[in-house]
C-alpha cells in the first residue's frame, strides 16, 4: 500500500479496542453489554461469545488478518462476531444490504473472504453465487444445506481466549464504498486508527455508564464511531434492526439512553412524530449526526424541543479532516459542520490543486489522526484520492466543496460530482436545494443536472410534497426562482412520492440523474 503518515499526536495510542473490551469484561462482568429487541447480554457472556467467534474464525482460513464478511441487520449476533472477528487478528469486512447482488459477488471477490456469515433476511442477495465460492458459509437465523448453523459451529468450540496478538498496524475493518454499482472500492482502517478514535471516550461520556442506541446499520462507519467507543468505555450499547421514529422514541424512555447517532433524515422524521413532545427524553446527554449536513432549521427544532447535547460531525469514512460542531454552544453556526477537530487539517484547493483564499469555495482535502490505510489491493485509486502540500503531507480529496467563514467555521456546498456545470458556470445543488425547502409545501428535495442542448446541463428540481398541499410543479417552480439568481434557476420542477435514499438516509443522486443521461445516450 501507498504510505500514509497521519499526523503525530501528543498521545497517540497505546492500548488496541481488542485489548480493552476483554479488559472492560473482566472488570464488570454483570454489567450489561448488549440489547436488541427482547435480547440481552451481560459484559460476561458477551466475552465468552466474542472468544467463541474467534475460536471459530481460528478454524476458517489463514489466520492473521483473514478478511471475514458478515451481511446481517443489526443484532447481538453481529455485534459479538464484530468483535469475536477482531479478537482472532482477522479483519471485519461487514457488507452493505443496500449493494446488489452482482456488487456483493465483486466485493467478496475482491476482499478474497475466507467466510461469511449471513441472515435470513439477506440471504437472496447472495444465494446465487456464495455456494460456488471457496470460503465457509454460515447461517446466522436459518437452516440451509449450503451453510453452518452459526449456533451448532459455536457450541463446537471452546469459550477459552484464544489471546492472539494484535499489532497496531493490523488491519481492523474493510469498509466498501460502493453501495450499488460499480467497482468496489474496500476502505482499510488499521487498529492504530480506531484505536485514536477512542479518544473522543472520556470526553463524550461513553465511559460513564452509557446507554447509546444506534439504529443505522453495523456496516455503516456512522454506526461504528459510536458502536466502538461505547464498548471501549464498557458502556452499554442497544442496537435497532431497522429505524422506525415512534419506536426509536419508546425506547429513549424506556431504557433512559443517554447517547444516540442519528442521520438528518432520522432527526426529521422523529422530530415529525405527533406526539412527540409527551416522551421523556431527558435522559438523553448527548446526540450526535453525520453522514450528511443536518439542515440548520432541524438542528434549531432538535435544540429547542430534544434534551441533550447536539454534536455535528463531519468528515469521511476514509478519514483526514473531520469538522466538530457543537451545536447548542454555536446557535448563529448551524448552518455550518463545525470547526476542525484537534489535529485535524483542512486545505481547499481549486481544479488545478490550487489552494483557494478564505471564504472561497474549494474542494475539502483533509489530514488528521484518523487516515485510512489505503483502498484495498488499489493502489492507483489510492494514489487519485490523495492530494499533497508543498511539504508533501498527505491530504484525502473528498470530493466535497466548502469555505470556510471568518471564524474557521466550515460550510459544506456540495459535492463536486453533483455540481452542475451549466453554460460554463458552477451551481450547486445544495443552495437550490435549501430555497426549496424552506417552501413550508416541500417536505424534501433533491436538485440535479440534467442535459441540456443549449447550456450542456441545467439544474432539475425533485420535490415532495407535504400531505395536502395543492401548488402545481409550475407554481413551485415560479416561487423557487424568484429567489434564486439568474445563473442558478431551475428549469423545471418535477414532483415525486419519494426520493430514492441509502440505508443512512444519504439521497443516491446517482439514481436520480441516470434516466435523464441514459435517454440522452439512446437519443444521440
């Protein structure tokens, strides 16, 4: 892999996540561990289930850093094989249930798994080609003749710790990028990089008897960023299978958690629950977002109306600069992601690499302590992805555009695949996108570039509408111009029932602009 140097901490880490969850175990037993749904297990036998799963992986395959895929929705199973995968020096390599099935066959192919572990639930995504793969195949929750009972394989080893040394520089997870389409691009993260993560711990509380509920899913880097500090502290984590707001709510009061993770798209739709304001939530302490810029009027209702802290995050799951913003001690900021987090830097630069002056819009290139370790067996698309100062640090390119304002503050404009180039001029969706939505008719919005014989492409508006609400695409599309300028108006409006989102709430605006190209393509 390409070399990359993140910068040096004051006090980098010393003690691996492997280290201290079987410490946590041993120092609180009977503490609880895990909840999900009706299930519940204490720090005790979450430790004697996570040295079973390592037993078994030790019989797998090759040992040290053997990748070991899981495809399953959030459960107690997963969160031990999480960790029992770790605990064997194997890496994690958890499989998006949003990717086809022809994307999961070239990610299982490329990663070279020597097992997977699947639930019932997704078991068609990969039943017409796991059986022809080299690799042991288990059942998390069903019976099938082409895999293991999970269970049966469990009980057939011992619950002893294996105690496997764990290098710093072992790799921890391989993350995919892509969700649907495509080739596949495996992000390794190494245990140094998760491990100074976990210095967010102390100072979040997840060391203090935390009860974090996390309703994104486990393959998700927007899950494990609280997933893992939660168990580092030797807290309590109560995993969701699948996000609904009523019951996401339900269960804050009834289990009186004290953490959350949430996506924008969550935060709006439990903010929108009738009823919300008669549970108790004020046991909440704090609640964090990423994933996507949680829109400045919801960070306002979640602050007047949700006990607790509101914590912003951004950055990506590669790594390189993150941007923190804590919400309720910045109110005149929430239309910005934050500043940056300690030692974190962020440069923007132009087409040309160019670095752009302040409060100019850029690309964000980001370095900090948490930097992938490169894309897996792609060093060419490791080498696009990486931008370089004149001192020659290595700088992660996002693909995102920004500025930043007088106090160091970040606001994100768009990505700049979704920039719109029309007439030779930059427009960006998201500006478009919030003159749309501050319509009280809009409950969503997505703008897009689509093709245009005069201009090249020009910007397409996809609404949805709140129930009831009687304007008509062109009177929508009248009033948004309006207060748009003349280089960015929409030509049209086009309304829909849903917009297509990721399993973390992010909108595939991939999805939305293919039709148009595609009849372009078929038409010339």
């Amino acid at each position: 892999m390409i070399p990359i140097d993140p910068p040096i901490l004051q006090s980098p880490p010393t003690e691996t996540v492997v280290a201290r969850i079987r410490a946590n175990a041993a120092q609180h037993p009977d503490r609880l561990a895990l909840v999900c749904g009706d299930e519940r297990l204490t720090w005790g036998a979450f430790d004697a289930r996570i040295n079973r799963v390592a037993n078994l992986i030790a019989q797998s395959g090759p040992g040290k850093g053997q990748r070991i895929a899981i495809i399953s929705p959030n459960s107690v199973a997963y969160a031990e094989l999480f960790m029992g995968i770790l605990r064997a020096a194997a890496c994690v390599t958890p499989l998006s249930s949003m990717a086809s099935s022809d994307a999961l066959q070239k990610m299982l192919a490329d990663c070279q798994a020597s097992a997977i572990f699947v639930a019932e639930q997704y078991l068609d995504l990969v039943s017409g080609f796991v059986a022809e793969l080299p690799i042991r195949r288990f059942a998390l929750d069903f019976k099938h003749p082409d895999f293991e009972d999970y269970e049966a394989a469990m009980a057939g080893v011992g619950a002893d710790d294996p105690m496997v040394p764990i290098d710093m520089q072992d790799a921890f997870n391989l993350i995919y990028s892509s969700g649907t389409t495509g080739t596949p691009k495996g992000i390794v993260q190494n245990h140094w990089m998760r491990a100074a993560q976990m210095d967010r711990v102390s100072p979040n509380g997840y060391d203090d008897n935390a009860r974090t509920l996390l309703s994104t899913p486990l393959y998700s880097n927007t899950t494990i960023v609280s997933f893992v500090p939660t168990l580092f502290g030797g807290s309590t984590v109560y995993l969701m299978p699948k996000f609904d707001a009523r019951s996401y709510l339900q269960i804050v009061e009834r289990e009186q958690i004290t953490h959350t993770m949430l996506v924008p798209v969550q935060y709006k739709r439990i903010m929108e629950v009738a009823d919300f304001d008669s549970f108790d939530l004020n046991s909440m302490r704090i609640k964090f977002s990423t994933s996507a810029p949680l829109r400045a009027d919801v960070k306002q209702d979640v602050l007047k109306r949700f006990p607790g802290k509101l914590i912003e995050y951004y950055g990506l799951t590669e790594g390189g600069g993150v941007t923190v913003l804590v919400a309720d001690e910045h109110p005149d900021k929430l239309h910005t992601v934050g500043q940056l987090a300690l030692g974190n830097d962020i440069r923007l630069i132009d087409r040309d690499g160019r670095e752009v002056p302040q409060g100019e819009v850029g690309e964000i290139c980001g370095r900090g302590p948490t930097m992938m370790s490169g894309y897996y067996g792609r060093d060419d698309l490791t080498a696009d992805y990486i931008w370089r100062n004149e001192d020659g640090e290595v700088y992660f390119r996002s693909g995102d555009m920004g500025s930043f304002d007088e106090d160091g503050f970040l606001t994100l404009s768009d990505r700049k695949k979704d920039m719109i180039i029309s007439g030779g001029l930059n427009i960006y969706a998201n500006d478009l996108e919030l003159v749309l939505l501050a319509s009280p008719e809009i409950v969503d919005a997505a703008v897009i570039g689509v093709p245009s014989e005069a201009w090249g492409e020009t910007p397409l508006g996809l609404v949805v509408l709140r129930e009831g609400a009687t304007l008509t695409a062109g009177e929508l599309l009248q009033m948004a111009n309006a207060k748009l300028g003349k280089s960015q108006r929409l030509s049209a409006i086009e309304i829909r029932k849903v917009l297509p989102r990721s399993s973390i709430g992010k909108i595939l605006k991939k999805d939305l602009r293919s039709p148009y190209w595609q009849t372009m393509k078929e038409n010339t």
